[in-house]
C-alpha cells in the first residue's frame, strides 16, 4: 500500500481568533469565526451562508461514500 502526502498551502495558515483552516474537498478552505458564530472565506471576505455550509458538508460525505 502507498502513501500520497498533499502539500498543504502555506496562504491558509492558522490564524489569531479564527479556528482552521478547514479544507474541503473541492479546494475551498474556511475558517470559523467563534465571535460571529460562523464560517468565513478568505478568498472571498464573506462568512458562508447556511446553505453553503451544507453543500460543503456534502461534498465531505459524498468524498466518504465513494471511497
């Protein structure tokens, strides 16, 4: 059995008052704003509304499933 290790970006570093960085299937990484109660995207500046939070978290279960 081998072994593949992703290099991960060093762009997406922890950062203060934030948890994550969360990384998602699909590339996209986020980090949850304990303060605001709610995800937020760097790349963007915005926090995630509820409905993207769930198709992120299906494509989580989606890349599980059909392994």
């Amino acid at each position: 059995m081998a072994y593949r290790v992703q290099q991960i970006r060093d762009d997406y570093a922890p950062r203060k008052g934030l948890e994550g960085p969360f990384r998602y299937p699909n590339g996209r990484v986020v980090y949850y704003d304990a303060k605001a109660g709610q995800y937020w995207d760097p790349k963007t500046d915005f926090y995630l509304d509820q409905d993207e939070l769930l198709l992120l978290n299906g494509l989580i279960f989606e890349a599980l499933t059909n392994r």
